[in-house]
C-alpha cells in the first residue's frame, strides 16, 4: 500500500503542474508600453502580439465597457481599423483615426487562442494644452517699483495641462537657476494638472528695465512652447563713476562734454565750473548744462555744451553732482584734447606699445646682425686687425690695403764673389739679403763657388696680403735653397750669436701681425734647438 502511494504521489504533482501550465495566460507583448499624444492627432497605431497564432482580438477604450472587435479581413469600426501581420502571426493592432479625450488612460488589448484570453495594456495620454503662464509677485509694500538690494519673490504658474508642462526663469533670455525652487504639481478634477515654481532673487540695480520672463514647455502647444514676461522697476540712487576723461575735443570749437550715468528715477544734475555753479537747463558764460538724456536701462546722458574751448579749459577739473529720491552722487570730469588712445596716467595705447615693439625688434635684428658681421669678418669689421679665427689667419696676410713698401727688399744685397761655374753663376739673388761667406782670410783656397754657397741666403721681405699675389709667383721663381749648413754652423763671427739664428737683425720697428710673428717666433725656436742639438754632436766627436 505505501509502495503504491509513493508512485501515484509524484505523477499527481507533474500532472498538476502541466495542467498549470496548459491553462496559464501567455504573455501579451505591447509596442509601445507608454505613448502621449495630442487630441485630434491622426492616424496613431498601437500593437499587441503573443508568440503563438490566434483566433480573434478586442480592444476595450479606457474607463468604458466598449469593445471594439478587430479583424484583418474586416473594414474598421468607430473609428478604430486593424493593423499587424495578422493572426497567424499572433499579432493583433488597432489604427485610431482621430484621437480624442476619450482614448486617454489605459487601452486594453485582449487576444484569444483556442479556449483562452491574453491581454495586455497600453497607457495612451492624450496631451492637452496647460493655459498660459502667469506671473505673481509677492510685493512687500504696494509700491510698484523694488528697492536696490531688497528680495523679490516671484511664481509662475501654469494650470490644466495634460501631462504638466516644464517651466523655467530668464531674465532678458539668460536664463536663472539660482534661486529656483522645485516644481509643486496639482491635479485639477478632470481639467489635468497645474504646476508652481517659484524664484527668489536679490534686486540689484542693473536688474532695473529687464524683462522676467517664465517659459513653458508643453507637447500640445504650438512649438511646444508658450511664455510671459514682467519687467523689473528698481529704484536706485544715481551710480558712482570712476574720475572720467572726455578725448577727442579741438581746441577753438563748441564742443559737447557727455557723461552716462546710470539713476532711477532721473536725477536731477548740476555742474560746478571753477567755482561758478550751473543747475540743468541753465547757461553761464561760454558754458550751458543741458537736461539729462534718457537711454535705455536706467541710463541717462549728462552733457556739458562749451562754446570756444580753450587751453585753460582742458586744465580745469569739472564736478557734477546728481541726485534723485532715492540718493545722491558727486563726479570729477577732466577734458582732453588727445585721442582715446593715450592713456590717461600718461602712459602710452595700444598704438605706442606697437611701436615700442617694432622698435625694439628692430634693435635687436640690427644687434644680431652687427654681432654675424663681426664673427665672421664680412662688411666693415673685415681687415681691421689681425683675425682671432685661426681659419682666417694667413701668414704674410696684412690689411686690405698692403703696408708701403711691401714684397720690397727690406736690406741691401751683400756683394759676393764672382761665380766662376755656371751653376754660380745661374743662382738669382737680386731680392734676398746675403750675408757674406765665413771665411775671413784674403787668401783662402775655397773656390768662389764654395764660398757663394757656404753663404746664406735668407728672404726678408715685408708682409704681402695674399689678396695682392702678383709678387707671389715671382717669389717662387727667384727664391733660391738656402744651405741648411751654414744656417746651423756656429763658427763664423757672424753668427757668433746663438740667438740670432741665422736671422738678420733688424734695427727698426716693422708691424706684422700676430699670427705671423708666433709662426716666425715658433720658427725660430725650432732653428735655435736644431743648432745646439748640431754644436752638442760636434762637441762629443772632438
């Protein structure tokens, strides 16, 4: 018995759960969930589907038992026509004509398969226009301007709107957050909804002449927009200005001295002239004060007429004094004749810090400039010294223009012997100092050519610049080889000297520069070592 319970048991459950589940609703999918619209909008279709076909479908109008039966093959009804894929599809959709008041709230949708009923529901709002805003001050006193400084507090209201219309604050269209409260909603019996956002704000004199305005934003308006607007009167005293100067006036003329000053109500102005005191309206001298000017938001034109300015006008200090209900405000107005541009502490407009820039660049090209040309010994720098650059440096090169007397011979040619060989007698010597040969003795038995080339021969010559190379070539041919023995030998009387070298002493100051006296120095030296390397040799031998 127990075994036969515990089998019927647990087929009793499936087949609960499978029955469950045959005669369980299917779910109804809706497109769209939610959707608003105007009244009197045309053509507005809605959709309901199961994933299963079905036999037929209803819609049933919101707060009313009407159902209005559709079907693919069938015209519309009441204005409410088939619309989807069809029943095979599991799809059943309604097309309303117009909408009206009474489609608003939810439609429902009801799809039969076989012996069962699926619905579904779609929220349908139909939008109705709110009226228009309205403003509403809270006044403190019944005065019908604000006082500087003082709070205002305003609402704005927009009622009977289906849904609620969105509002918002500007002033002069710049819009205001700050200050701005929540919006408070109100549903009105069968008239829809009515919305509150109020704005606290502290008044301030630039506030005077603008216009607030509260915007609503509603579907069913037309451009889905609608707003109002309050213009703001501020009382406030006449406000204070800097020490202002009036440019631009010519000298011998009837010029207009205008200042703008800011005041609600008008002031009344007076101008004081190096003592002399001159109300609105009236004239002194060359000098006549007009009533003041009205210009849009609070400003006013408080003008000045002098007739023949002169110098001594522009060095005076005009005071102006106005004044209204609400305060009182004094002025320092100074005159010139110079243009805007200058500023007034006397320093310089844009136009002169231009041209202290441009002239400043101009500078500094031209430094840089004077700093390349010397650096590289172009333009007038070239020649002028002795180049510091060891690429530049040339030996025997001197100015741009030669030393007098350059390439010439600086001593006499020391008369020799005859040359009786024909390899004497070819050497050319007419440009070179020679010194004589080192024998003494009358009767020596050198032949002449022993003793012209036991003699040396040494080149002195000026520096010639290597700009002028005429002499250059004629150098080269004539210069004969020097004998390196008689160079180095230190037993002539001539070169008794160590120091000397085998170079010439020469009694007077000669220029040459400087690149070209250490080559010759550092020549020197090496003849001097090379000369006692040979006299240390000499000496060991013997």
């Amino acid at each position: 018995m127990v075994d036969k319970q515990q089998f019927f048991l647990p087929c009793f459950v499936v087949c609960a759960i499978f029955s469950v589940l045959i005669t369980a609703q299917v779910q109804v999918d809706t497109d769209p969930k939610e959707i608003v619209v105007t009244e009197n909008q045309r053509n507005v279709s809605l959709l309901c589907r199961v994933g299963r076909p079905i036999q037929f479908c209803t819609f049933t109008l919101p707060n009313s038992n009407q159902q209005v039966v559709l079907n693919p093959d069938n015209p519309g009804k009441d204005g409410m026509s088939y619309f989807g894929a069809g029943f095979q599809a599991g799809a059943c959709g309604v097309t309303i004509d117009r909408i009206t008041t009474a489609h608003n709230g939810q439609l429902k949708c009801s799809l039969f398969d076989t012996d069962r009923s699926n619905e579904g529901f779609i929220n349908v709002v139909v939008a109705v226009a709110p009226e228009q805003p309205q403003i509403q001050l809270e006044r403190p006193t019944s005065a019908s301007a604000f006082e500087v400084n003082t709070e205002m507090v305003a609402h704005c209201i927009a009622r009977y709107g289906n849904p609620a219309a969105s509002l918002y604050w500007f002033l002069d269209n710049e819009p205001i957050y700050e200050g701005v409260s929540q919006p408070e909603y109100q549903e009105e019996e069968n008239q829809g909804y009515s919305v509150y956002v109020t704005l606290r704000r502290h008044i301030l004199a630039s506030d005077s002449g603008k216009h607030l305005i509260c915007r609503a934003k509603h579907v069913a308006y037309r451009d889905e927009m609608s707003e109002t607007s309050l213009q703001i009167v501020v009382n406030y005293a006449p406000q204070a200005l800097p020490e202002t100067t009036v440019h631009g006036l010519t000298l011998g003329r009837t010029v207009d001295v205008t200042v703008a000053i800011h005041a609600n109500p008008m002031p009344q102005v007076t101008w004081t002239v190096d003592g002399v005191t001159i109300e609105q309206g009236q004239e002194h001298d060359r000098y006549a004060a007009r009533v003041p000017e009205r210009l849009e938001n609070g400003a006013y034109n408080v003008t000045l007429t002098i007739a023949g300015l002169t110098l001594e006008d522009l060095s005076r200090r005009y005071q102006l004094q106005a004044s209204n209900q609400v305060g009182m405000q004094d002025y320092t107005i100074l005159l010139s004749s110079q243009n805007a541009e200058v500023d007034e502490s006397g320093g310089v407009g844009v136009g002169g810090i231009i041209g202290i820039v441009l002239a400043a660049l101009i500078v500094l090209v031209a430094i840089a400039l004077i700093i390349m040309a010397r650096a590289t010994g172009r333009w007038c720098f070239r020649g002028k010294g002795s180049s510091t650059t060891t690429s530049n440096a040339r030996i025997g090169e001197t100015d741009t223009v030669d030393e007098p007397g350059a390439g010439q011979q600086l001593l006499p040619t020391t008369a020799t012997t005859t040359a009786t060989t024909a390899t004497a007698a070819n050497k050319p010597a007419p440009i070179y100092a020679t010194i004589n040969e080192l024998e003494t003795e009358p009767n020596s038995n050198r032949t002449s050519d022993e003793r012209v080339y036991n003699a040396t021969t040494v080149p002195i010559l000026r520096p010639k610049n290597l700009r002028n190379p005429d002499v250059i070539p004629l150098q080269l041919q004539q210069r004969p080889s020097i004998d390196t023995e008689s160079v180095y030998s230190g037993g002539s009387s001539v070169f008794g000297d160590h120091n000397q070298v085998g170079l010439p002493v020469v009694k007077g100051n000669r220029w040459i520069p400087s690149q070209q006296r250490e080559l010759l120095e550092k020549q020197a030296n090496l003849l001097m070592t090379g000369a006692n390397v040979r006299r240390k040799r000499e000496t060991e031998i013997f």
